[in-house]
C-alpha cells in the first residue's frame, strides 16, 4: 500500500480504538481540519512529512508505524522523543552525511539508488539550502534503501537505552571483584546499525567509562584464601 493508504488505516483504527472523536483529534493534535479529512480520504496531497510527524507524536507512537514500515515497529512499548520538523532536517542531513561517508557513494548517487532523479539529495544537503524538509515519499525511500527506522533516522529514538543496559551490564557487582563485561565485537555491530551522529558519541561516552571502570576494579587489595581482606605490605627503606 501507498504511505497514504497506511495513514488511512493507521488513524482510523487509532480514532475507532481509542473513542476519539476526528473534532477532538484536530484540536488536540493542531492538525487542520481539511488535512485529516484529506488523510481519512487516503489523498495522496496530504501526506507532507510534517504531518506525519504530528500524527506520531500525538499518539507516541512511531513514524515507522504511521507509514505501514511494519518491519521496524518496536516488539516492545518505546517511548518517543517529539521531533520538529527542523530537528528532522538536522537528523536527516547528518544521517545522509553519514552514510554518504560510510558507503563511499556521493549525493547524485544516492539519489538513483533511491529511485529519484540524481539531483534529489542536492539542494537539500546544501549548507545554505532553502529546502525545508525532503518530500515524505522520498524519506522513506532513503530508509527503505539503509533497511533503517525512521523513527532514529529523525532522532526521535535513541539507542542510548540500550548503551545504559549494556553499562549496567558491564559493571562489577558489589560481590564481584571483575566486572563481567560483555565481549565487544560480538555487540557492537547489532548496536550501531541506524545510530544517528549524536548515539555514536554517547557510545564513545559510554565505551570510555566502561575502560575507566575496569581500571578501578583491576587495583584492589590483597586477600587471603578466605576473601579476606590483608592489610598493605610494609614498604622497606634503607
């Protein structure tokens, strides 16, 4: 189905499950009235990225799932961050660069390998640029290509949930005298796939406190059979 289509679907299952009237939604949510009549009617006009943003951060819900991207609906309940529209520029345009960096392709290439005119990607990535957002089809067309949530490509999840799980992880135990720290290469590449710039430096953050805590828990004191702590060895002088 269209992203049109899977917005019809989503809202009225949303307005018939919750007993929400459409009147009470538009007042709420600040969506005019003629574009959720435009969303109820699957118009293909209506779908501007920024209202499928309003329409996810009215039910907290993600913007996968507002679009029919079934393949990235969270299998547990995620709290979402709210986005502006100028937030999710910045987040786009700092993913695009990222990715552009990582896969060695440029700007026009990317934009053919969307299924877009090689020129699609250009205007927006400019310093400068007067484009206020990429059109919601193209969007989701550059995370269909990554395979990634756009819910992180917008900056409206994080993985540093999972980072502060893995910290926890990672940390001695009051009983432990070593922390059991997860082997990480087998970790890290589950955990980078889809981080935006801002995840990757709490990773860095994050991967440097871990170093410091091994450090800690490597100098102790010296104990007999039994765990017992001994007192510090005497120092000789001459």
């Amino acid at each position: 189905m269209s992203i049109s289509n899977n917005m019809q679907v989503f809202l009225k299952k949303q307005l018939k499950e919750r007993h929400l009237k459409r009147k009470d939604f538009i007042e709420e949510s600040g969506i005019p009235a003629s574009t959720v009549a435009k969303i109820i009617k699957a118009d293909h006009s209506h779908s501007e990225l920024k209202t499928v943003i309003k329409v996810a951060d009215y039910f907290n819900c993600g913007i996968d799932e507002v679009t029919g991207r079934d393949d990235f609906i969270p299998a547990e309940k995620v709290s979402f961050n709210k986005a502006t529209l100028d937030e999710a520029k910045n987040s786009i345009k700092e993913f695009i660069k990222h990715k552009l960096k990582e896969t060695n392709l440029s700007v026009y290439q990317l934009g053919r390998k969307c299924g877009f005119s090689e020129h699609v990607f250009v205007e927006f990535m400019k310093e400068d640029s007067i484009t206020k957002t990429l059109g919601t089809s193209v969007t989701v067309a550059l995370a269909d290509y990554f395979k990634v949530s756009l819910d992180e490509m917008f900056g409206r999840t994080s993985t540093t949930h999972k980072l502060q799980e893995i910290t926890k992880a990672s940390s001695p135990s009051p009983e432990s005298s070593a922390p059991a720290l997860i082997p990480i290469p087998t970790l890290v590449p589950d955990v980078l796939k889809g981080m935006n710039i801002a995840d990757l430096e709490s990773m860095k953050n994050i991967m440097g406190s871990l170093a410091d805590n091994k450090k800690k828990t490597n100098i102790q004191s010296p104990s007999d059979t039994k765990g017992n702590k001994l007192p510090p060895k005497p120092t000789r002088t001459r």
